[in-house]
C-alpha cells in the first residue's frame, strides 16, 4: 500500500491528508475492542473485506477461545497483501522515471 500512495503522494500533494482519515476510519472498522459477531448479519461479509479483520479474530481464536485460525483466515490477508504488493510496485515503477521533474 505505501508503494502506490508514495507514488500518488509525489503528484498529488493530497494524498496524505486523505490517507490519515482513511486509516482513522480503518481504525474504528476493526474489531479491536468489539467483537465480530456484534456486527449485524448483512453487513459481514463487506466487513471481513478488511484484513486486519481477519487477523484480529485470528488473534482472539488463539488467546480466548484456545482454537488454531483455519488456513483461510491466515490465506486470505496474506493473498490481499502480496496483491496490494504487486499493484503498488506496478505502479512505482511506472510512476518512478517522472519523479525528479515533479518535485
């Protein structure tokens, strides 16, 4: 993720101001001092899209409930990270030959 809002960052000077509210709100969408299950039935399956959701519970499986997480709620974040890794370097390197004449 930081690859590609580097990237964004050195065009256009707005992505950092944008990047602190989006992760202040990523913040209060994790289920950190709340559990998952508190969140309402339809609402689930676009909430388990965060990653850090999936890690979080895997944590609580762990310590609380004394349970291994299931391969896929280790798979999954790993997945979404290696893809959000990828589409960031694409786009630094795409980006990185016009970085000296936009400062």
């Amino acid at each position: 993720m930081s690859l590609c809002l580097s990237s964004l960052n050195v065009y256009y000077r707005d992505v950092g101001q944008l990047w602190e509210i989006a992760l202040q709100a990523g913040f209060f969408l994790c289920p950190i001092f709340y559990s998952i299950t508190l969140v309402p039935e339809k609402y689930v399956l676009l909430y388990s899209l965060n990653p850090m959701t999936r890690i979080i519970e895997s944590f609580r499986k762990i310590l609380y409930h004394n349970a291994l997480p299931t391969l896929s709620d280790l798979l999954i974040p790993l997945g979404g990270g290696l893809l959000l890794l990828f589409i960031g370097y694409f786009i630094f390197r795409r980006l990185e030959p016009r970085f000296a004449e936009e400062v």
